[in-house]
C-alpha cells in the first residue's frame, strides 16, 4: 500500500482536461431531485427517491444529527430510513456557518452544521454514540434530510448553495485515489480515473465549461480528503477521550474534538 503522502502526490498531478474528458463521457445534469440531500432507505443506493421530499411538518432538528424513527416526512416506510451523511472538512463546517447565518440572520454554531459521523460509533439502548470517528458529517433534520435542503414544487434546492462542501460539488462523481473516498456505494459507471455513482443525473450532456469545472472540484476534493486524512493520522492522540467531557471524540486534522466541535485540549 501507498503512504498517504505517495497517494497525495497522485491526486495533485490529477490532469484536470482528463478529469472533464471522463466526465464528458458519462455526462452528467442535476435534475434537483434531491437524492443527494436527503435521508435514504436500506435498500436504496443513497438519497431519497425522487420527488420524495420533506414534509412541511417534519419535526425539527432533534439536537443530535440523527432521523427520529418513524416521522412523517417521506413517503413509504420512514422507520426504516436512514440519516444522509455527507462528509465535511472542519473550515467547511466554518465556511457553511457563516454562510447560514448571512442567509437566515441568525446565528449558527458547530453543532448546527456538523454532526460526528455516525460509521463507527457505538450506540447504548436509548441510542446515544460513544466512541471515536474521523469525520465530520453535514447535520440532518428530524428525517434525516441534510439541515440545508429545501424542497418546493418538487425541486430540491440548497440554501448554501455558494458555500457547499466539496462533497456536494462533486457529487455523483469520484476519482479512484487510494484514500480517497467512494460516497454512497459502488460506482455505477467509470471512465479513466473517474466513477459515477447513483444519480438520475447521469448520463445527461454537459458542457465544456461545467464538465471542467466539476473536474476542478473533483481534483480540489480529492487532494483535500488525502491533506485531512494526513492531519488526522499526524494530531491523532490515544489519550484524547480520557479527557473528554463527551462520550464522543471526533479526530480531524485539526485535532480531537468534543461532538460540538470544541477542542479537547492537551495534557
């Protein structure tokens, strides 16, 4: 296997005219269906299906990033259906923030944008995580839904469109990086370097333009999931949860912190 820093080097020498050149190829538009931003069935590949949005008295964000079972908010069986996770870098999380809070004038903390991710946590008997992740995931509503998507005359829609993380600029597009990660499941489809992942966007015609700046992105994120993967693995310290106050550590590259996002400080 690669080191980290071999797998680096690769996704910043990514061409991006071969990048566009694959995407060309698959093709790609967003047709605003939502899929990408909301919670998600067992047995779907990622996303809710089409049309399915958000009820307008789906319960409110319930403090800890996770769908409540069994609201009202989509249909066919909403027990069952899980929480979206996109991840997010911590000057994402930042960057999102201030956005919300030019967009509803009010203020928004960590918590309201990032949750932990939830993949590799442990839950008691009333649902509460303990345990250590190493990722941040966009925080979702009541349903499940991504706390940042609205939904009107069936169209989704972002309401930080311009401050988006990396993840959502590219979605449903990936490189093949060792490192690098592969969103809601396997590919569909690939060419060269680059995988599709489920989306009815696919295989729509693209332009020029788009196709290369989604290769820009694509290059952008790749690089950025390896700089964070080489910050966790350089600030990760063993005796972080002994001093946590939480049950959950979350280690990103810019060190452990509390779920809220406050640093746990040093020894």
């Amino acid at each position: 296997m690669e080191s980290l820093e071999a797998e680096l080097a690769a996704a910043r020498d990514l061409d991006v005219a071969d990048l566009a050149d694959a995407i060309e190829s698959i093709g790609f538009e967003c047709t605003r269906c939502g899929g990408c931003c909301t919670g998600y069935a067992p047995d779907e590949a990622g996303g809710a299906p089409a049309g399915a949005g958000k009820d307008e008295d789906a319960a409110e964000d319930d403090g800890a990033g996770g769908a409540e079972s069994g609201s009202d908010c989509h249909d066919g069986d909403d027990a069952d259906r899980e929480p979206h996770t996109a991840t997010v870098f911590p000057d994402e999380v930042r960057r999102v923030a201030d956005a919300a809070e030019e967009t509803f004038g009010e203020s928004y903390d960590w918590r309201d944008v990032a949750r932990p991710m939830p993949f590799g946590l442990d839950s008691d008997g009333d649902g509460d995580p303990s345990g250590e992740t190493f990722e941040w995931a966009l925080a979702t509503d009541g349903c499940g839904d991504c706390t940042f998507y609205e939904e009107s005359d069936g169209q989704g829609a972002c309401t930080v469109h311009d401050a988006r993380p990396l993840i959502c600029r590219t979605y449903p597009f990936s490189v093949a990086v060792e490192g690098t990660s592969q969103p809601m499941g396997e590919a569909v489809d690939e060419a060269g370097v680059v995988r599709a992942h489920e989306c009815e966007g696919l295989g729509r015609d693209i332009s020029r333009e788009d196709a290369e700046e989604l290769a820009g992105a694509l290059k952008e994120r790749a690089v950025r999931e390896l700089e964070e993967a080489i910050g966790v693995r350089d600030n990760y310290d063993p005796n972080a949860r002994e001093r946590a106050d939480g049950d959950v550590v979350v280690f990103d590259s810019e060190g452990p912190k509390e779920a809220d996002g406050t640093p746990i400080g040093g020894e």
